[in-house]
C-alpha cells in the first residue's frame, strides 16, 4: 500500500485546494449540460430489449388507422345529460377543447351518427344519418338512439346515460413515425454490421433528431395537456369530471418522477442531514457526507446529460441509491476515524486521516465491486431501462468510490475536525447488545434465522408479477380516479389487439375459376363448401369472426369488445332488425358511406393485408385479472377451439407489452437469482480466500434478499417494474454489511486471537458505523412514503426494511456464524 501512502502524500494532502479546484472544474463541465437530462415515460421505456411487440403495436395502428394518442375527459353532470341544457353545456365543454391549438379533431355523442330515423334503410343509411351537432333531434330521442347503438354504450356513454366521454384527439405528427422508422433501419444494419461508414453517421445524425423531435413534441403535449386541466377546472363545478387517456399517464407519471427526484431528493438529503447531525453532533461528519453525496448525483447526472441517456420509470431511484451507497461509505470512514481518535487523541489529523483511507480502503472498495456485481444482475433482465439502471449504477458506484477517497480526504484536509468529548469517551455503544445477545442465545439466532428462511421460501412461492396499472396511484390521484370511472362506466382502460390473419388461398386455387364452385358464398350459406374467396366479407369468414367476437365478449377480465362484428349488428339494426345476408354482406364495403368507413369499417378490416382487428378494454380494476393467463387462455381458444393456425392470431397493444415486461422481471431476476449469488460467492471466495468465510458471508445476504421478497410474497405485492429492483439493491446492501464486518474481525482477530472479545470489538467499532448507516438511510427514506407514486413508497418501505434485515443479519445470524464454524482457527497468523 506504500503507492497510495504516496498518492495521498505527494497529492492530496499538500494540495488540497487544488484538488478541489480542479474538480469543481469537473463539476462545472458537468453541469454545462444539464438542460439535457430527460426524463422518458413512453412505451419504449418499458419494452424488452429484442421484443417486437412495440413495433407489432405501431404497425396494427397504421393498418387500422387506429391510435391511442388521445385524451378521454369523463363528465358526470350534476344535471340531466339529456337536456337541452346539459347537451349544451357539453357543447360548450367540447368546442373549448376543440378549439386548443394541438387538437385535431374531438369525439363524442354530440357529432356520432344516429341510428334512429324510421326512413334509414342500407339504401338510404348515406343521406338519413343524423347527429345532435348537425340535426334537431329531441334529447330523449338522442338518447334512445345512442343506448341502442352497439357501438357507443360502454364507449362514448355508460348504461344508465349519466356518464358521457369526450376524445380528444392528440395526434402524432408524421415527422416522428419518418424518424422512427428511419433509426430503426440503420440501428438495423448497425447492428448486422452492413452499415457504412456514412449510415454510421448518419444514425447519429438521426438519432440526435429523433430525441430532440421527442422532446419538442413531448413539452407540446404537456402544455397541451395543461391547458386541458385549465378548461376542466373550470366545469368542475357544474360536473364531475375526470381526464385520462395514455398521453395523460404518460404526462402524469413523469411529472411524479420529477417531483419525487426534486422534492424527495431534497427530502431524503434534509433527513439525512438531521440524522447525521443527531448522530455526531460535528458540522463537519453532516457538511463533509452531504457534499460527497451530492457531488456523486451531479456528476452522474452530468454525464447522464452529456451522453444524453434518458432517466426511466424504472431507473428514476438511482439518485437515491447513489445516495444510500455514498452515504455508507463516508459513515464508515468517519467511524473509523473516530475510533483512530479515541485511540490516539493527541495524534496528528493528517496521521488520523491516513491511517483511516489505508485502513479503509480494502473493505470499501471490495464492498463496491461486489455490489457492482449485484447490481448487473439487472443487465439481465432484457428490458432496456432495467439494463441502463444496472449500468447507470455500476457508473455511479464507481464515482462514489472516487469521491470517497479523493474529495473526502481532501474536504477533511482543509476542515480538520477536533476530538470531542464523544470520542474521548469510553463508553460501551449500543451495538454490544446484539454481539450480549449472539453470545447468550446463540442457539435462538440459529433457530430463528432457520424459521425465518422458511417462511422467507413459502413467501417467495407465493410471488406474482401480476399488477393492475391503477394500482401504481394512489387513489386520490386523478389517474386512479379516472381509471375506475372508465372502467366502471366506460368499457375498460387499457387496450388489447387481437388480429387474426386470414387463411392463404389454396395452391389448388391458384389460377383456377374463383365462380366454379357450385356454392357461391357471396350468395348463399355453404355450410362448409365454401371455395376460397380472397376477402373477408363471405358469410362463413364473417359468421367465424363473430364467434370470436362473442368469446372475447363473454371473459370476465375484458369490457368493450369492437369489431367488424359490431358494424355488423349496427348494419343488421339499419336492415330493420335483419342480419345481412350472403349476398347483401358482398356489398358492405360500398354499401357504407365514406364518412362512415372510418368509423365502420378500417378499424377492424384490413384487405390489403388479409387482417381483422378485434378491440378490446381490459378491466384494470378486475380483482382477477391475470394479464398472461388471460392471453394464454385467448390464444388457446382461438388456436385450439376455433381451429386458427398459431401464426394466423396475433395479440397486441399495451396490456400485451406490459405483460410481456412483467414476465421478463420474473424470469430475469427470480429464476437468476441463484446465479447472482453464485457470482458474489465467487467475489467472496476471491476476497476472503476461504470457502468457510464465503459460506458464512452468504448466509445474512440470502436471508436479507430473501426476507424483502419473502415479506412481498406474504403481503401480496407483486413484483413490477420498481419493486423488482429491490432484490438487487438489498443485495447490495446486505454484502456491503458483510464485507465491512468480516474484514474488521479479520482485524480484530489477529491482536488477541479470541473470538468472542473480537466479536465484541468489532460490534462495538465496525458495528456502529453499520448502525449508523442503516439508521441514516432507514430515516431518510421514510420521506418517500409521501409519494403519489405507489411504487416509489414501496421502494422506500422495502429499501428501509433490507437496511434493517441487512443489519440484523450481519450483526446477529453472521457473528454466531463464525464463532460456531471457527473460519480463522485457533488462533490466526496473518
């Protein structure tokens, strides 16, 4: 160790000023661009790394015409809706929104086509329509009208006609799908490695457009949105009105990150400063540990800035980590330096400080790696923004670790602290108690960590990665609120595709006469005779999508099924209460208006593709909702019962892409969760160069780790996009305690070669900066549970809970561990 002797001899502490000067020029550098650091809430966000599932989504939309860029305003009038007066003051609601720069166009009851008039007949369906907007119909008639549509009851008004929705249609521009698309296809050949040197370029060049277009749009849409809530605001008196929609939640969910990183992040720093300040009572152990941490969020955050790499839902609680491990490792050092005090009070501080970066350094840097190591199970998991967390912390820890042993010693070079009554004193601290109780009932520590590892293993059975979306609010949110009004009164929320494929003509048919059959299906009922024809709409193909439809109807979990099915019912009522027939189901395709086909008819038939589109609301508040049960049993009914290929059904949207990031945190970090451990039993088999120590060190991290997940299963949180990161990070906790006291008892033992005085020593040394830490943090995180965010209230709650089963572990379960099993023999030589 004489080298880093000399790097702290000859750098740091002749020079303090300097070092410090030269990285607040860092600092400064890193700052520059901190008007770049963004914060991404999409749908890309949230998809697995090679899942084509998003582009399934985009593609389905194109086709059909279809999208879910738009705003949904429930409104519950406190008066009759179908009154002149409520119809009014609806109109008025409606041509306010309308009327916002960035809405193209709105939907509701007051401009959909009526379905009333005695005169309507298929021949007369283009001139007989009627709207509320454009036609003098009576309220009631309206009303009647609208209830009686298969189309709009459960879409565009609820059963009992109280409730009615406003779409508010928000459009995505062109120029982003030209972008998109454009970036794709050269991340493609990038990747294939058939790119030039020139499409290299250019990928940059687009990519930087794409991020900046996202931006532009995304402010937009949030002044957009704003100014929606303003017009809302302002009809809230005469109704009740609620706003959701996926721009919404999307708008909503980044304004709680930024709010949790700004005023939580404050919060946390504000608890953190009191508690550390009630610890130490010495400005300098509250200013030095305050500015470590804060210099290590600014320059990560600067780089994140730099490298223009977007902060997620799921990686949103880095800040807080790196507050956690930063934080750790100055309360060690301080301990440490304390103890080297009461020690040799009249020493120099300079000598104090020395011997305190050169006793610490070891423990602290193998705390690092090893948690390092714990953190990139993350990069497992195939989901982008779990990846960038793993790696946005490996980044980060590795700033801590420099910060600690660079700006620490240089902070404390300038600021020496004196030697106060609490260090002089030689009083027993309160963690001797835990090495009294490990002495005395050493058999109940085994006993009840075993108990403890059992329920741990049935509360880990009973984990589930099944999460309703609302659940992520709170439910005086105006998302959870909308949510359950949409889904109580309005079909359902979240969107699911279903698209079936039609069957490929026959080889047989190729070149064939198409009206050589003797059944023409155009005109008549085959019944199983059938000749191929190249178009959906025969009556054996429409009869078959009507089942289906029936099937997606009938399932507890979904709420609005639409479909061409629909149109159908819709054009029966039109035909005086008659189904179409075969010959009459040939000529729907002219037989409906061209205002009306996109209503109609290209959202659910697509004939230049072959493909109907089924969709669906899926029932958020459903207490049995099983997201991937449901999509099994879909696919194997459609496969199974109804005699479709596998290839033929393909499921989309956003429940089938939130599914699909749910069941990858499951296989990704529950079914690996074996193999991080064996990762960190190689790190400790490397540090320790022992199997004995590396099995011992195993035993409070397995039960920490599994004590969060074991509480989870118990309670019946499942895993999501946050909670699942939990597992990692306790893990990291946990060997950071492990590391810390096995390293000191290593220390310890080689002075008397005693076991159970060195068990003492090191509660009494090493012990309290572990207290101190996990009461700092356990403190500091309890801010969190003030979030509207549900997943960043488990995420203080559970982190709080690792720090506590961490820090009993390690002093209770791992001591009794190495008094019992005698790692280091008789007596050590080292």
């Amino acid at each position: 160790m004489s080298w880093l002797r000399s790097f702290y001899d000859r750098l740091i502490f002749p020079r303090p000023v300097l070092v410090l000067l030269l990285f607040g020029a860092l600092l400064l550098i890193a700052s520059l661009r901190l008007d770049q650091f963004r914060l991404d809430a999409s749908a890309e966000s949230l998809v697995l790394e090679d899942d084509r599932s998003l582009e399934q989504y985009r593609e389905v939309n194109r086709r059909f015409t279809t999208s879910d860029d738009f705003l949904v305003v429930t409104y519950t009038p406190d008066q009759e809706l179908f009154s002149n007066e409520g119809l009014a003051l609806l109109a008025s609601l409606r041509d306010e929104l309308a009327a916002l720069e960035n809405v193209s166009s709105t939907n509701s009851i007051l401009n959909v086509p009526l379905l009333h008039s005695p005169d309507l007949t298929l021949d007369t369906v283009d001139s007989e329509i009627q709207t509320i907007d454009e036609d003098d119909v009576a309220p009631d008639t309206a009303r009647k009208a609208l209830l009686n549509n298969p189309l709009y009851p459960n879409l565009l008004i609820s059963e009992d006609a109280r409730t009615t929705a406003i779409q508010v249609n928000l459009p995505t521009p062109e120029r982003y799908f030209e972008l998109l698309r454009e970036r794709n296809e050269l991340q493609d050949k990038v990747q294939s490695g058939q790119a030039s040197a020139e499409e290299q370029q250019r990928l940059e060049t687009v990519s930087q457009a794409f991020i900046e277009f996202t931006e532009a749009q995304g402010e937009e849409r949030d002044r957009t949105i704003k100014r929606v809530r303003g017009i809302l605001d302002s009809y809230r008196d005469r109704a009740e009105i609620y706003l959701g929609g996926v721009p919404m939640i999307v708008a909503d969910m980044i304004r709680f990150i930024q709010n949790d990183l700004s005023t939580f992040g404050v919060g946390v720093l504000i608890f953190l400063l009191l508690t550390l300040a009630i610890i130490f009572r010495q400005w300098r152990w509250v200013l030095v540990p305050l500015l470590c941490c804060s210099f290590t969020v600014w320059l990560v955050i600067g780089y994140l800035s730099w490298a223009q790499w977007p902060v997620t839902v799921i990686s949103s609680n880095f800040v807080s980590l790196l507050l956690i491990m930063t934080l750790s490792l100055t309360i060690h050092l301080i301990v440490r330096y304390r103890e080297f005090q009461h020690d040799d009070p009249e020493a120099e501080s300079r000598d104090t400080l020395r011997r305190t970066l050169l006793a610490m350094i070891k423990p602290c840097f193998y705390m690092a790696i090893t948690t390092i190591v714990a953190f990139g199970s993350l990069t497992f998991s195939g989901i982008r923004p779990v990846i960038d967390f793993g790696w946005m912390m490996t980044i980060g820890l590795t700033v801590a670790f420099l910060i600690t042993f660079i700006i620490f010693p240089a902070l404390l070079a300038l600021l020496p602290p004196p030697v106060d009554d609490r260090v002089r004193s030689n009083r027993i601290p309160f963690t001797d108690w835990f090495a009294r109780f490990t002495e005395h009932y050493g058999k109940t520590v085994l006993v009840g960590s075993a108990i403890l590892a059992v329920l741990c293993v049935i509360g880990l059975n009973r984990l589930t990665v099944e999460n309703s979306f609302i659940d992520y609010f709170k439910s005086s949110t105006e998302i959870h609120q909308g949510m359950i009004t949409i889904d109580d009164r309005l079909g359902g929320t979240t969107p699911l595709d279903v698209v079936i494929t039609d069957e490929k003509p026959p080889e047989s048919e190729a070149g064939g006469d198409p009206f050589a059959s003797d059944c023409d299906p155009f005109v008549e009922d085959c019944e199983g005779a059938e000749e191929y024809r190249d178009t959906w709409f025969t009556y054996q193909k429409m009869d078959r999508l009507g089942k289906v439809h029936d099937y997606l109807d009938s399932l507890p979990e979904t709420g609005k099924v639409m479909s061409i099915d629909t149109t159908l019912d819709i054009l029966a009522q039109v035909n005086g209460g008659e189904p179409l027939n075969a010959l009459e189901l040939a000529f729907v395709p002219s037989a409906v208006p061209d205002d009306l086909k996109d209503i109609l008819l290209t959202p659910y038939i697509s004939e230049e593709h072959d493909q109907a589109r089924f969709s669906i609301r899926i029932l958020e508040t459903s207490p049995d909702l099983r997201r991937q049960a449901l999509l099994d049993r879909i696919r194997t009914h459609l496969t199974e019962e109804m005699g479709f290929e596998d290839d033929q059904v393909k499921l989309t949207g956003m429940t089938v892409m939130y599914n699909n990031m749910l069941q990858s945190l499951f296989d990704s970090q529950i079914k690996t969760i074996g193999i991080v451990f064996l990762a960190i039993m190689v790190m400790f088999l490397i540090l320790f160069r022992s199997i004995k120590l590396a099995l011992i060190g195993m035993a409070p991290n397995l039960i920490a780790a599994g004590s969060v997940l074991g509480l989870m299963g118990w309670l019946g949180i499942p895993l999501d996009m946050m909670t699942i990161t939990v597992a990692a990070i306790t893990v990291g906790i946990a060997v950071d305690d492990t590391i810390h006291y096995i390293h000191r008892f290593k220390t310890e033992f080689e002075k008397d070669g005693d076991y159970l005085a060195t068990m003492h020593r090191c509660h009494r040394s090493i012990g309290q900066a572990m207290f101190f830490t996990s009461l700092t943090i356990i403190t500091g995180f309890s801010i969190l549970v003030l979030s509207n965010f549900i997943p960043t209230i488990y995420f203080g709650l559970f982190t709080g809970f690792a720090m506590f089963m961490a820090l009993v572990g390690a002093l209770t379960l791992l001591p009794r561990l190495i008094l019992l099993v005698k790692p280091f023999g008789a007596r050590a030589s080292f």
